[in-house]
C-alpha cells in the first residue's frame, strides 16, 4: 500500500495526520480471511505506475487459486493528478484449479461470499474478488469488480472454474 503524501494549505495538519494514522489502523479489518500473494510487478511508465499480479487463494475452497491484476499508480502520477488517495478501479481476474477442489461451507446464495477485499482508496474504495456458484452448471464464478460508496464503477472481470467431471469432495454435502 503506498502511503500518500498528506499537504494541506489551511493549516489542517492535525485532521489530516489522524486520517492517515485511522487509515493505518483500519486498513488490516477492511481484508478479508484471503491473503493475496503478490507474483509479479510489471513497470508501466516512467511515472512509477505499476501493474500488480496476485495470487489469492480461496479460503472456502482449497485446490482454486485466482490471480488478480490491478493497476498501482506511482508517487509522481498521483501528485501530477491530485488525486492521492486512490487507485483506478481496473482489474483483472483469472481462477484455476490448482490441486484437488474440496468445498466447505460456501454461500450459495445469488450474491455469493466475498473472497478477498483490499482497500483501493483512504477510505470508500475497494477491490473485491467474489465467488458465485452456478449449480445449474455446476461451476464456480470468480468476479472481481470495485466497491464504492457512492459511484459504483461498471469496471469488471470473471472468471470460472467449471466441477463438472472433476473429484470434487464438498464437507456439507453437495447441494
């Protein structure tokens, strides 16, 4: 997470240092039970802007890996833009199966259970990577979308994991 650089021309100093220090302190709740791995750092500019690849682990459903990539902008980009605090809301999303798929007690409602959530701004952003299950067609539906308060963004990737044909031991009992 880069922390940004907090300037304030009315002399607000105090208010902004006990927003980056709530920051720090709340970020850590804001992540789900899903730790992200990074795997890659591809520089895109002279500017610091970088692409970061993930690897996530679905907590819920051991033998699936998703790896995310999103865009982390650089000190210089930020400053140029005034924008500080927040990352652009693209990301990508690829799930595979990456050892014997065992189920245990996942959502299945419509909505599905959120995965991994990271924040992407001091506050109202952030990336969420969310499962679905399709049991009409027995698969599992990754997706990866920017959760906002208010603004939602319409920017969005999926990815799935088909169980048909596969071993697939389900600790609940197969719905």
């Amino acid at each position: 997470m880069t922390i940004p650089t907090c300037i304030r021309s009315n002399g607000s100093a105090g208010l902004c240092a006990s927003l980056l220090a709530a920051s720090l302190l709340f970020t850590p709740m804001l992540t789900s039970a899903a730790q992200a791995e990074q795997v890659g750092e591809v520089g895109v500019d002279w500017l610091g802007n970088d692409i970061l690849i993930d690897a996530v682990r679905d907590p819920q459903v051991d033998g699936v890996t998703c790896h995310v990539a999103y865009f982390d902008r650089g000190v210089i980009d930020r400053l140029q833009k005034g924008n500080w605090f927040e990352d652009p809301s693209n990301a990508s999303i690829s799930c595979r199966q990456t050892g014997p798929i065992t189920i245990k007690d996942i959502d299945l409602d419509e909505d599905g259970d959120v995965v991994f959530k990271e924040s992407r701004s001091l506050i109202w952003k952030s990336l969420v990577v969310r499962r679905i299950y399709d049991k009409t067609n027995d698969t599992l539906v990754y997706l990866v979308n920017s959760q906002q308060v208010q603004d939602g963004s319409a920017k969005m990737n999926i990815s799935t994991v088909p169980l048909y044909g596969q071993e697939v031991v389900w600790e609940k009992g197969r719905p």
